[in-house]
C-alpha cells in the first residue's frame, strides 16, 4: 500500500553504516541556497523527458545518474519550478525528517490523484491526512495483522491449488487474487470471498478486470492525459465510471444495514467516522478512501511477490537456499524475510516518492529554490554500490542478521507519509512465499529477465512474471 502522526520508528542507533559519503542536506537560508549551484539539468526536450521517464523510468533515471551524478534536475510536464531527482541516504533523511510544513508530500498533485480523488488517505496532505491515517492505522497494526494471517494462509493455499503445472502462466494476477481478497476482507468485514451477485462480488470482479487492462497501450496513454488534469479523462474516466457504480452500491447497502454500530471493519467505520465539525464522511469522501485501499492494497503487494520469483526463477542460488530453509525448517523465518527483503529492494514497485520543499533546501553540493519539487527515486538509492555491494545481483544473504536502513532501504517510504500498510503487505509477503517455496518447484519460462512496465506510479512485471510449475506438493 502507499502513504502516522509519528515518524518511522526505526532511530538513528538502528541505522546501520552505509558506506556512502557524508552529503549535506536540509533547509537553509535564501542567502546560502544564492552562494550553490543548481544541480546540473538533463539536456532533453521537455515532451521527450516526459514521455521517456514515463515509459522506461529505469533506463532514465540510472542514465541521467551516471551522466550528471546522484542529484540531477529535468523539464518535467507540469509547469512552474522543475523537478529535483536525488539519491543520497542523507538527503532521503532530511526530507523524511522535515517538518510536515518544510517538505509536504507531492502525493496531492500526484497521476493517482484523478483516480482515488483529492479525499483519500494517500492524496490528502496536511491535518486532513493525518486526521485519516490515524482513523486508518490500527486496522492494519498490530491485533489487526494477527487476525489478517489466517485469511492470507487461506486465500494462498486455494490459489495455489487451481495453479496449472507444466504450463506457463503469469504470477501476479495469481498473488493479486491474493491480496485481493485479503484487503477485500478487511475493508468489507467478509470471510473468503464475496457472496456471488452482492455488489461486493461485483466490485472485486470489476477491479480484476480493470487492473488487467490498464497494462493495455490505451490504458498508458490515458495516463499522460491525465498528467495535466485533477480530474479523470479519457480511458481512465471510462475505467471509473465502471468502478464507481459497485462502489456506491457497497456503500448504499452498508449503510441500510442495521447493524452498522456493531461491526469492526473498515467501510463500516468510516461510515461512523466524524469531522472535526462533527459531520459524517459523504459518499463519495468514503469512496475515495475505500478505492484508495483497495486499489493500492492489493496491487503493490501483488507485485512485490511477483517480481520477487521472477529474481528467484533467474537466481538459482537464491532460490535454492529459500527452498531448502522453507522445506527443511532450519532458519526459514530467516531466509524468507531476507528474500522479500531483497526483493523489494531489487525491484521496488513504487520507484520514486517526492516532496515540494516550501523552503531553500541544500543537496549535497547543490541548492534548489523554495517551491520545487524534490524526488527521491527508490531505485537509485536501492542500487548505490557504495551501501549495497555488487547492487545489481539479487542476494538475499545480504539481509542475514541485518536491518534495512531506515533511509537506504525506502519501499514503504518513510516519515509521517511512511506506507500505511507496510505491516500487512509485510506479513502477506511472508506467509506467501513461503507457501509458494513450500508447495511448488518452479523455474522461469524463458531465461531473459522481465522488464518493467511503468504503469501511472508503479513499475511491474511486464509479462506478470511467468513461471512454469514443474510439481505441487499437498
């Protein structure tokens, strides 16, 4: 999932030693920013940094990094001050340490903005957020993960059991019928999946087929569209309009039910939720919220999964090492963590999260004005040689006996905006994995690498990671 009244938990004592240099970084004064240069500019026309860094992000980012070193400005589509890419641990830690009201999150103006709407917990920014977030956060914390684990248990062993063998077939529709209806039970408060005909049997179905198409050359291109505009257009007005209708008919039934006071889930107590005012949330506040979970809650996590057997079936060693700890029992707590672990680092589904600084911020030798928009790009940070050694071989060793780095190791993001889900899609990753390294002996069915496809902010599998599973075990 994406975007708590308090910081990443992890201090500064749990910070292991990077290797990276010391590089300066934080709010300075107008007089100091005026004394730095800007960060050098990628030299490309502004149509063609947009469409290039939307479409094949990867090829971009780490290109513009070897050209220009690990801070580097572009002409991004929107106007007004130019975007700021950055890939310094230290620079991640002064932007996730600021002051809410120093950097905000660009989550607000971010390409999901016209799908979930302004209302959500991921788009909203400021006290409203925070308000949400903290009406949100124990439903995916703590008791609440508890009571998620034997739903995913059960949710991957029926999955896994209608998986062919000896055929190729793609794993990330598979994970998302996974976490699908995982987050579906928690949002709805149903066991298993939907009753047949109930409007949130056609919810679930609707968003399959919708998440299914959107990789579809149409659903890109209604993405570029909507680049410029706050409100749907296009293919992904046609999409909502598909989505929106089982929607509101969830929220309608749910709120002739008599029984509201008396359940738990999270539809139902948004539906009980107040204001500030003492106002109840309208239906289409709820909707945004309720598309915002379902949406980000489910996909991300598939992904994750995804992408993490598509390194293991190209990483034989890796692979190995998981399958005889998960099958022997020694150490596969372990091992299975190490993997996600890596797997997230190597491939992370969101590659890049951004503040706009309200002030002059200082990056490394480097200063931007008050206004502009600053990225860290994930996928920079995650691959610097100097905190991970050989950063492009997937090595789940290297996670044995230690922590991620609260400000190297960013899937989830970090400081107040630091992803809301982070436990649940932790724990869905784990019991998955295992599962899947548990029941079935699969390898990949060609042996070039997937590459990724940019889909509005995430960075998926571009054939869905296909795999052939040779045996299942019962």
């Amino acid at each position: 999932m994406s975007p708590v009244a308090e910081r990443s938990p992890e201090t500064e004592e749990d910070r292991p030693e990077s290797g990276a240099l010391p590089s300066p970084a934080g709010p300075i004064a107008a007089t100091e920013a005026a004394a730095l240069p800007k960060p050098p500019q990628v030299p490309l026309p502004r149509l063609l940094q947009t469409l290039r860094f939307n479409q094949r992000q990867i090829e971009f980012v780490f290109r513009a990094r070897r050209e220009h070193g690990e801070v580097f400005g572009m002409n991004g589509a929107l106007p007004g001050p130019q975007p700021v890419i950055t890939s310094h641990p230290d620079h991640v830690r002064s932007l996730f340490t600021a002051k809410p009201e120093q950097a905000p999150s660009l989550t607000g103006e971010s390409p999901l903005r016209p799908v979930v709407g302004p209302n959500s917990v991921l788009t909203a920014v400021g006290p409203r957020h925070m308000r949400q977030r903290k009406l949100l956060l124990p439903h995916f914390h703590g008791e609440a993960i508890e009571a998620y684990a034997r739903q995913i248990a059960e949710a991957t062993e029926r999955e896994i059991d209608g998986w062919p063998l000896n055929t190729p077939f793609a794993l990330a529709p598979r994970m998302q019928a996974i976490t699908l209806d995982v987050i579906m039970a928690g949002i709805f408060g149903i066991e298993g999946r939907p009753e047949p005909g109930s409007p949130e049997h056609r919810l679930r179905q609707t968003i399959r087929r919708l998440v299914a198409a959107s990789t579809m050359p149409t659903a890109q291109l209604g993405e570029l569209m909507n680049l410029r505009s706050d409100e749907p257009v296009g293919f992904t007005k046609l999409a909502l309009s598909l989505i929106d209708r089982p929607t509101y008919a969830v929220i309608e039934a749910r709120r002739r039910a008599g029984d509201l006071d008396e359940r738990h889930d999270i539809l139902s107590v948004l539906l009980g939720a107040r204001t500030e005012e003492g106002e109840t949330l309208d239906d289409k506040e709820v909707r945004d919220e309720l598309l915002t979970l379902v949406l980000a809650g489910h996909e991300t996590t598939a992904n994750s999964l995804a992408w993490t057997w598509e390194r293991l079936v190209r990483s034989p060693a890796a692979h190995e090492a998981l399958v005889e700890s998960v099958r022997s029992g020694e150490g596969a707590e372990e091992r299975v963590e190490a993997t996600i672990v890596e797997g997230m680092r190597s491939r992370p589904v969101v590659p890049l999260i951004a503040r706009r600084v309200a002030v002059p911020w200082r990056l490394g030798a480097y200063a931007v004005p008050a206004q502009t928009p600053v990225a860290m790009s994930i996928l920079l940070v995650h691959h610097r040689d100097d905190v991970y050694p050989e950063p492009f071989e997937f090595r789940p060793e290297r996670w044995l006996g230690r922590k991620p780095g609260t400000y190297e190791w960013i899937p989830f993001g970090g400081g107040i905006r630091r992803c809301l889900g982070a436990s649940l899609a932790m724990a869905e990753q784990r019991i998955v994995l295992e599962a899947t390294a548990r029941r079935l002996d699969l390898e990949a069915a060609e042996p070039e690498p997937e590459h990724a496809l940019h889909r509005n902010v995430t960075m998926i599998p571009a054939r869905g990671a296909v795999v052939v599973a040779r045996s299942r075990r019962d």
